[in-house]
C-alpha cells in the first residue's frame, strides 16, 4: 500500500476521462491514517557512529539520553520525538 493524493489524481483524470464512476470510486476510498515521520538518520538529535561489534552504521540519540544511557538505533527508524534537522 502507498498513499496518495486523491485529489491530485481526481484532477488529472478529469484532464483526461469524463467518467462520473471513477471520480466516485475514487472519492469512496478509504482515507489512510498516517503522519510524516523524521528518521534517525535525519534527525536533529541523532548522531551518526558506528556501531563497533558489528561494524554497521548506527545513530545515537541524544534526546533520549547521553553517556552510559545514550540509545543506540538503525539510522532508518523514527519516533514521536523527532525533529528533522537543518541543511548543511
């Protein structure tokens, strides 16, 4: 499954078709509950390093604690917490 943008795909479909059943098939789909996420590795709290016993890229988080509690995660994870960082 992907989301979309019905309404963008409504308005090329109407450039192109004048059929009243899809714009209703369309306008009938169910809304998918989702939110823009920030990933780790995207993240203004996460700090890339590499993770020493497997040798694989990894982002700490120092929001959700430092030193002996910093967490540990795969750069492609998110939480509620996130922030996207600014551009370099």
């Amino acid at each position: 499954m992907r989301p979309i943008d019905a309404d963008a795909l409504r308005k090329k479909i109407s450039d192109v078709y004048e059929n009243k059943n899809i714009y209703q098939m369309i306008d009938e789909m169910p809304t998918v509950d989702a939110v823009p996420v920030v990933r780790c590795k995207d993240c203004k709290h996460g700090q890339p390093m590499v993770y020493t016993h497997a040798e694989r890229p990894c982002i700490m988080c120092s929001h959700l604690g430092s030193g002996f509690f910093a967490r540990v995660f795969n750069p492609k994870w998110f939480c509620a917490d996130g922030e996207k960082a600014e551009s370099k």
